[in-house]
C-alpha cells in the first residue's frame, strides 16, 4: 500500500508541477495554450481537431481555471 500512496503523490506532484508551469506561461494544462485538442488515434481521426473543453478554445489558463 505504502508504494501505491507514494505513486499516486508522485502522479499528483508531477501533475501540480505541470499545471504551475503552464500558469506561468499563461496556457491552458489541457490544450497547451493552443485552443483545440487532437486526437490522433481514435476514429474520429478523420476530424482530427477539436475546440478544447477545458478553455473552450480560448487557450488561456485563466479560462480552464475558471471553466475547472
Ligand atoms: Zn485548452
């Protein structure tokens, strides 16, 4: 058990340090400040592009903060 507590902290450290990073740089964690995400491998490939939820397209963190 002890393992699995410190994996999942580690996956949540990593993930705290990921979304601090793309505050600084004012992105949004979901779509890397582009405003859209792709989805390369499922069958909706065809679109291959889609406005990103956690923005709504807007690519800022400020946005996904609010929007979360
Ligand atoms: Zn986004």
């Amino acid at each position: 058990m002890g393992l699995l507590n410190s994996y999942n902290q580690w996956k949540e450290t990593r993930q705290q340090n990921y979304v601090n990073k793309m505050k600084e740089q004012g992105k949004c964690p979901d779509c890397h400040g582009k405003g859209y995400t792709v989805y390369p491998y499922n069958e909706f490939a065809y679109f291959n592009s889609f406005e990103c939820p956690g923005c709504q397209g807007s690519g800022l963190y400020s946005d996904w903060e609010q929007l979360r």
